[in-house]
C-alpha cells in the first residue's frame, strides 16, 4: 500500500475497522502540532524539511502516540523522522505538557524510550523496532514511518 496521507475522516475509518474506536484517537488526532511543523520547515535551520515530510511525519507520529497508549509497558521505538518531530514537540515545554497531560493524563519525559534504549542490549532495540513496525501494519496498514518516501 502506497503511504499516501488520509483525511482525519479516513483516518478514523480505518482506525475502526482494525478494531480501535475513537477512545484511542481523537484527542491525539486533535492535537495542534502546527508549531512544530514550522520549527522544522523553517528555511534558516540546518536542514528543512519540506511541507510533506511535515504532513506525513505529523500523521505518523500521531500513530506512535496511538501505539504508546495502547501499549503502554511496551518499548516501541521510533523512527528518526518521528524522533525528531517528537524533539520539536518536546522542546516547547509548556504545549508539551499540556498535550501530555491530553493525551496520556501524565508528563511523558524526555528520555522515556531513550532511558530505556540505554539499558536494553542492541538484539532488545531490534525487536522494539521490528514490533513497532508490526503494530504499524496491524493497525495502520502500512509498511511504518520511514518506510515510505518524504
């Protein structure tokens, strides 16, 4: 399946039909990550990214948030795309905590998986990264972030 942006519409459909309501996405679907999109498209950082590297890293790192609400206690490992796009999210401290609080009802730390990759072996990454990217085609139908072109 070719990794094309859907509608919030078409989002929740297919959110639905693999068996997730709108319990798990509307308040992270709603999210304003404008801001973020234009700290990383900023024509005088190191490197821009375009609008639709924005677009579609938005929406994949809205899938991530789904996944860590839906699996909690699991190690989920993101792509660098999503990992930056996290990193811009996170440096506006205030928006930060408040869409934490949001979404998850408590602060998700900065080192939350970092923490985590520091004391798990590199065989425990690899099976973090390969069931993240199940979860992406169980429940999203796709190959996952940073699987597709930006």
């Amino acid at each position: 399946m070719k990794n094309e942006l859907l509608s919030r519409e078409e989002e929740f459909f297919l959110l639905n039909i693999n068996g997730l309501g709108s319990l798990y996405c509307e308040d992270i679907y709603a999210l304003d990550l404008h801001p973020v999109k234009q700290k990383l498209q900023d024509p005088s950082g190191k490197r821009p990214w375009s609008k639709h590297k924005c677009e579609s890293t938005e929406l994949a790192y809205k899938r991530f948030l789904t996944l860590k609400r839906m699996f909690p206690g699991k190690l989920l490992s993101p792509s660098p795309s999503i990992h930056e796009f996290w990193r811009q999210h996170y440096l506006d401290k205030e928006k930060y905590a408040n869409d934490c609080h949001q979404v998850f009802g408590y602060y998700m730390g900065k080192l939350l998986w970092q923490q985590k990759h520091l004391r798990e072996s590199e065989e425990h990454l690899e099976q973090a990264s390969k069931y993240t990217l199940h979860l992406y085609k169980t429940y999203f139908r796709e190959q996952g972030p940073g699987q597709g072109s930006n």
